[in-house]
C-alpha cells in the first residue's frame, strides 16, 4: 500500500550505523556476477551497497568485510563467490557515509547511495550531521496532484 512507503525509510545523506541485515547474489548488465548487502540503521531506515566479484575490483568487499570485523585469517577462508560466506556478514553492523551520487538515467537523476564505510569503534561520525557541503534531498513539487 503506498501509505506503508511515505516517510521513504530509506538511508538518508550522511553517515548512518547499520547492520547487515541480508545478501544476495545479482548479475550485471556486463554479466558479472556481484554481491548485494541490505544494510538497516539504527532507527529502521533502510540501505543497500553492491560489489562487483571481479577480481580487480575485490578491494572494495575487502575493505567493506575488513570494516565489519572480518579478519585477514577468516579472508583467507571467504570465497567471494559462495553466498554461504557472505551470509555468515549477516548482523554484523558497519558505519556507512550516505552520498548523492553522480547523475543517471534519461533526464538524468541524482540517487543516494552508500560511498565510504568505516567499523563501529573507529569513529562517531554516523553521530554528526551531514557536511556542510552536502544538500539537503528535498521533494519535488512540480508534479503536485491537487485532490
């Protein structure tokens, strides 16, 4: 029901403490495989990062698996290419920065998406505001429906 969808839920700009809440596999439009994490904030909101499995993009789920406490002995044991192990993330929580990305799509539109993360004891940066910087996503009242 489009009432259950109003106030959005969904990760807004800046940084947000999430937890791993689900994985699954997708497959790109280049027919590379990749690794699909569901990430949920403290207050319900929700969030998704992807991770291409090609083998010389692999440093960003390193650096995504190293930030949720994943060791460099459990690495050596973590087949990117079974979700079993990547399912073993689940409940793990992470900070991530929430950025509008850049332009896509015909006419092109801005879309929040998750850019950095950092582990739960390195910072309290999910506890400041947005920078300065960084807009605030505000609606769109040009196609308002009067009723």
């Amino acid at each position: 029901m489009l009432s259950d969808h109003w106030d959005g839920g969904f990760l807004s700009v800046g940084w947000h403490k999430v937890t791993i809440t689900d994985v699954k596999f997708i497959e790109y439009n280049s027919g590379n495989q990749g690794a699909e994490y569901a990430l949920q904030s403290e207050d319900g909101s929700k969030g998704k990062t992807t991770f291409p499995l090609v083998e010389s993009i692999l440093f960003r789920l390193a650096g995504f698996l190293r930030a949720t406490g994943l060791t460099r002995e459990q690495a050596k044991s973590f087949a990117e290419k079974n979700l079993n192990h990547h399912r073993r993330m689940i409940g793990r929580m992470v900070q991530v920065q929430v950025v509008l990305g850049s332009p896509r799509g015909d006419p092109p539109k801005r879309y929040a998406e998750v850019d950095t993360w950092l582990p739960m004891e390195q910072t309290t940066l999910a506890d400041e505001p947005p920078p300065e910087h960084v807009a605030p996503v505000e609606e769109d009242k040009g196609d308002e429906v009067p009723f």
